[in-house]
C-alpha cells in the first residue's frame, strides 16, 4: 500500500503535558546549539502553546504547530527559526513508538473489525446484510485496508500472515490505526465514495468535513444513502463552502442538494448560475424570472458572456438571438429583457444582425482579414433594409431607440474600417461598455491579434482605461508622499493655499515615503488566460510597491531595481503581458527568493502546477515560510482547492470573485 506524500513524515499528535515538556527540552537544546533562551521565555512558550491551543479549537497539536509557536519566542535571528523547527522535529521523533508496537496495534484493531463482523483470517464472505453502523463501519476500514478483498468467486478475508505484512507496512509509515485510516478514507473518497459513505456518522471520527472539496463532498452526499444525518451534515457543510466562493464543478448536482435540503436560497443563484447557466430554467421556476434577471444584471458588470447565456435560459429565447442579449444588456435595460415577446420577432431579427456585423468588425481586428469586413458590411446593410420596411409602424420604442443608435454607430465603425482607421474602430467598440468589460476585450485583442499596430493601439487603449480607473484599483500615479513642516522641499501649492486663507503656518513641505516592498510573482499561463483582467489589474495595483517582479509560465521572466521605475510604466509593463504557456509555479517562487533576504512574496496564480518539478508547490512555499518568508497568493475565482487546502497553515490567500473584489483586497495587502 503506497503511503501519500502528506504522511510520509511523523504525523502524530502529542498531549498536552508531553508539549509544555518539548517546550523546555527544545530550550535546553537551543542552549547548546548557542542560542540565547531565558526561563521567562520558558514560561512565555508554555503560555502561548496553551493559548494557541485555546484559539484553534485543537484538543492536541501537530509537531509543525509547535515549532511555529515556539520559534516567534525562541528564534530572534533570521536562521534561527529553521534550528528550532530541527529541534520539535528531533524531539517528537525521539518519542515516537516504535514500528513493531505500531504493528501490533493495528492488528489489534483489525481483530476487532473482523470480531465485529463475525469473520475469520482467510474467510470467505457470503452476502449478509449489515444492519447495524458499527458493522457497515468495520467492514468499509477492512474494505479500504485491503483486509476484505474481492476475487473471482466473490469476498473473503486475507489470511493472517498477508494481514500481518499490511500492518507493518502501515507501520512504516502511519503512527497509528486511526492515522491510517484517515489518509486511506482521503485517497479513497473520489474513487470509492460508496465504501467511505457506509462508514456513516463514525466517518466525523477520522476526517473533517471542511477539508473536503465540494466536488467530493457531492460524491459523499449521493452515497450516504438512508443516512439522514450524514446527509444533513454534508450538505450544510457544501453551503459553507459555497458561501465563501469555494470553486467546483458540478454545479447541477449541488443545486439539486441543497433544494432537496431546503437549504437553496437567492444568494446561492449567482455561484450556482455563472457555474452552469442551463440552470436559469430551473431558477426561474423556483425563483421567478425577477430574481435570474437580477443575477444577469449583477453578472453583467464583470462577465458579459455568463450574463447573456443566462438571460438566454431565463427569457426562453433561442440561442441565435444571442447578439440581441448582449446589446441591450451593454446598455442596462434589464427590464426590457422580461417585457420582449413573440411580436417583436421582426425587431429582434435587425438588432441581432447588427450584432453579428460588430461581432465580425471585432473578429476582423484578430485575423486581419478582407472576408471579415465583408461578412459584417453584409449583415449590416440586411438589416438596414429589413428595419425601413418595419419601423414606421412599430410600438416598442425603447426597442427602436436601440436598434437606431446601433445602425447610426454600425456605420461609424464600419466607415472607420474602410478608412483602416483602426484606432477609432477599435476605441468606438469600447465606448459604451463597461470599464472592466472594455478591459477584458481590448486584452483578448492585444493577446490574439497578430498585426503590430492592433496590438498597440489596443495596449494603447488599455493604458487610457486603466488610467481612469485607477481609483477604483487603488493605485495611485505616484510614489507615496508625507507633508511635514520642517523637513523636506516646499510644497507651492499648499503654502499658497495657506498663505491666502491667512495661516499662522503657511510653510508645507513634502518627503518621500518609501512603501512597503514586494516581489510580486504572475501566472500568465494559459489556464490564466479566462482571468487575464483579474491579474493585470491586481499586479498593478501594486506597482508602487512592487521591488522585483517575476513573470512565469513554462519559462521565468525576472524584471529586477522595479522601484526606481515610474509606477506608470510599471504599470504599462504588466499590461503588456500575454497569456499563453504552461505553468511553473516552484521554478518561479525559487527564483523569486533567490539572492533576496527574506520578505513578503505577492503570488497572483491559480496555483496549477503544469510541469513536473522535484518538489510540490506545497514543499517548496513551507520551506520558504520555514526560512522566514511571508506569502501572500491572490487567486481567481477557479483554482486548484487542494494545494490551497494543503498551504493554508503557510500562507495568506485573497480570492478574487469580480474584478470590484479587486480594490479592497488589494488594500488588505498593502496594509498588511
């Protein structure tokens, strides 16, 4: 049985005596290795191990939660830290079992599984029904064991001599039965849900709920069977989850979960819907179309298409009609949504077509292609012609309004492409859109395109815009500045401003003041490329403060002395990034502590680690917390939930779910 790397090391957990005696032997030993550790920070370490063990809600700790505490005593140097971790780890080791005492144990209690199911070492296993929990939980520990075995002519219980090896390979590596068998029920839970679900409530005994993915807890939950309880617990714990944005997959089966718990409400509508927009039809049944309407209009501010597929299910409209959606959606006519009906078909026709010719005037932008242009010239004058045989008599007149200021602005962009003027082309497909949306795109554009004078008028637009925005991202256009009466160069405007209202004081003066340095870590791999807008603008909004930035896919791009940089044209460095590539997560936070004493690394990734390294993400950020590094990962609403499960003790983390997430977090970071 192959041991998962998690428990590859010594894992058990100590008393609380046996800690407060790993508190004064780790000092002593700290002594004789020439640090300087009084008996008051003895005492001090006791109290703040009982005290930690207050605040966590823990009964014992791990040996890595005791070094932590007792190293922010202990360790007054940068390198000390690293002594006392070495230290708990000798110690806890020295008070390891040994492996043959381990052994025995664990057979033991596969004795008593076996008891309690009325078997015998090398016993076949007729079909019998296992009425009691106790019963279904000792067989699932002997099934996940590989005590109980299937072969050719159905179950039956190894003999005693096979059980003996397992015990003492579980032995090697786990220091106990229970130890044991929570990191089997945690390899298991994907691929044998059923067997882990017939455990029942006992199955709260070995794993805790909240380190389950969602995805996982789902598959639990379809398992449980008749267990009510199991059931219950489950599901309040995936609404948990869900109210705190925790990614997942299967949308349909957790909207399907919490209706039949009674737990589904309108503040679940957004996750579940922008997840799986095929869900509004069912929504609209439970909810009303009024409040799907309200999730397309809050999603219309940062993810244009999830907005439209769902005001597509909602309203019942075909999916050809598409173009229709997106327009009036850009314009925020919300209710217009829920008034359109059968007998302005006629209308919808010409709106769509002006759609589709936009759509091809932006397509034209990416492929550079003559055919594109005349495709959009085509649908365009469709539906001029179709809109003059209809619009004298037609009632609607907001619809009207709509379709007469996109023929008036389709014929701008169109005469601006056959002029080639395509900075106006490109700044009149941006004009009336949402900020972050006119992001969005004119990136997708610098990405794609492969004209140069594309890919800089869209750069070009892109600076302007941030510029507009940069309030809103927390980024100010310079360096942070003090005002101060004595030291510093005078401040001309604010003398002045006090010399005329007749202050006793008039004299300002301005210094400089230097801001918290970072070295700020980007993920521009491919599977970033969905949350580009998310990562340029966090990046940014760190310009003022950004001392080294590394840029990674496959390959690193380290750009050095980013401090003595205008912040603007820092600014302009991250936006001239392009999303492609596969992902090298451990390369780039190495060679972001390379030559640099430790500090506080910024890492903005979804933290998929794409390329086969000699270590895991998790080992290589603990070893950094371990020499004295702060990390802090910003991430996008989709990312790898077990490495960040696996990282939480190391780290801080920030999930960004809308690009307006983006201002508040970012502050966070920098007053942290």
């Amino acid at each position: 049985m192959r041991p998962s790397r998690k428990y590859s090391g010594y894992t058990h957990k100590l008393s609380d005596q046996a800690m407060y005696q790993i508190a004064y032997e780790t000092a002593l030993e700290a002594r004789k290795r020439g640090l300087h550790v009084s008996t008051a920070e003895v005492v001090e370490a006791a109290r703040l191990l009982a005290l930690y063990m207050a605040v966590s809600g823990a009964k014992t700790l791990a040996p890595d939660d005791i070094a932590f505490v007792l190293s922010s005593v202990y360790a007054k140097r940068m390198r000390e830290g690293a002594i006392i971790h070495e230290i708990v780890r000798e110690i806890t080791k020295r008070r390891q079992p040994s492996q043959a005492y381990v052994a025995k144990h664990i057979e033991a209690e596969i004795d008593k599984d076996l008891q309690a199911l009325g078997l015998r070492y090398g016993s076949k296993i007729r079909h019998r029904r296992l009425t009691s929990e106790k019963a279904q939980s000792a067989y699932a520990r002997l099934k996940l064991l590989g005590i109980i075995r299937r072969g050719r002519k159905g179950e039956y219980v190894v003999h005693s001599s096979q059980a003996r090896r397992i015990a003492e390979q579980l032995a090697r590596h786990y220091r106990d039965y229970k130890d044991a068998i929570k990191d089997v029920i945690r390899r298991n839970i994907t691929r044998n849900s059923s067997i882990v679900a017939s455990m029942g409530t006992e199955l709260l005994n070995y794993i805790d709920l909240e380190d389950l993915s969602i995805d996982e807890l789902t598959r639990l939950y379809r398992h449980a069977g008749k267990n009510e309880h199991l059931r219950y617990i489950v599901s309040r714990t995936i609404e948990e989850k869900i109210n705190k944005g925790e990614h997942y997959s299967d949308a349909s089966s957790i909207y399907e979960i919490l209706r039949k718990e009674k737990l589904l409400q309108k503040k679940h509508l957004r996750y579940l819907l922008e997840q799986n927009p095929k869900l509004a039809e069912r929504a609209v049944k439970d909810f009303g179309k009024e409040a799907v309407l309200d999730v397309v209009a809050e999603l219309s501010t940062y993810n244009k298409e999830g907005a439209v597929e769902i005001a597509l299910k909602a309203i019942g409209m075909q999916a050809s009609r598409r173009g229709v959606v997106t327009e009036i959606l850009n314009r925020n006519q919300i209710s217009l949504l829920s008034s359109i009906g059968s007998s302005q078909s006629e209308a919808l026709e010409v709106l769509n077509r002006l759609a589709t010719a936009k759509k091809y005037l932006a397509k034209s932008l990416v492929d550079d292609t003559r055919a594109l242009l005349d495709y959009a010239e085509y649908e365009y004058t469709r539906a001029v012609e179709e809109w003059s045989k209809i619009k004298d008599h037609y009632e609607n007149i907001d619809l009207a309004q709509i379709v007469e200021s996109e023929i008036t602005r389709l014929k701008q962009l169109i005469d601006a492409a056959e002029r080639g003027d395509i900075y106006s082309l490109i700044k009149s497909i941006v004009k009336n859109m949402d900020v972050f949306e006119a992001l969005k795109l004119l990136s997708t554009i610098y990405n794609d395109a492969n004209n140069k004078r594309v890919r800089s008028y869209a750069i070009m637009l892109m600076r302007s815009l941030w510029r507009e925005s940069r309030g809103n991202t927390g980024l100010r256009p310079s360096r942070k500045i003090r005002l101060s009466k004595t030291k510093g160069r005078l401040h001309i405007r604010k003398t002045l401003e006090k010399i005329v209202r007749f202050n006793p004081s008039p004299l300002t003066r301005i210094t400089k003041h230097t801001t918290r340095q970072y070295i700020v870590v980007v993920d521009k791999s491919g599977s970033m490329r969905s949350y580009a807008l998310y990562t340029i603008l966090a990046a940014s909004a760190l310009a003022t403060s950004i001392s080294k930035l590394i840029v990674f896919d496959e390959n690193i791009t380290i750009y050095r002395n980013i401090k003595h940089i205008n912040p603007l044209h820092v600014v302009d460095l991250i936006l001239s990034t392009r999303f492609s590539g596969y992902t090298n997560i451990v390369d780039a936070l190495r060679s972001a502590a390379k030559g640099s004493t430790p500090r506080h690394i910024v890492l903005i990734s979804d933290l998929k680690q794409t390329i086969a390294t000699d270590a895991t993400v998790e080992e290589v950020i603990r070893e950094l917390r371990l020499k004295g590094w702060q990390i802090t990962i910003v991430l996008p609403p989709k990312h790898d939930a077990r490495v960040l499960n696996r990282i939480k003790p190391y780290t801080r983390f920030y999930i960004i779910r809308t690009p307006q997430d983006i201002p508040s977090i970012m502050r966070r970071i920098l007053r942290s």
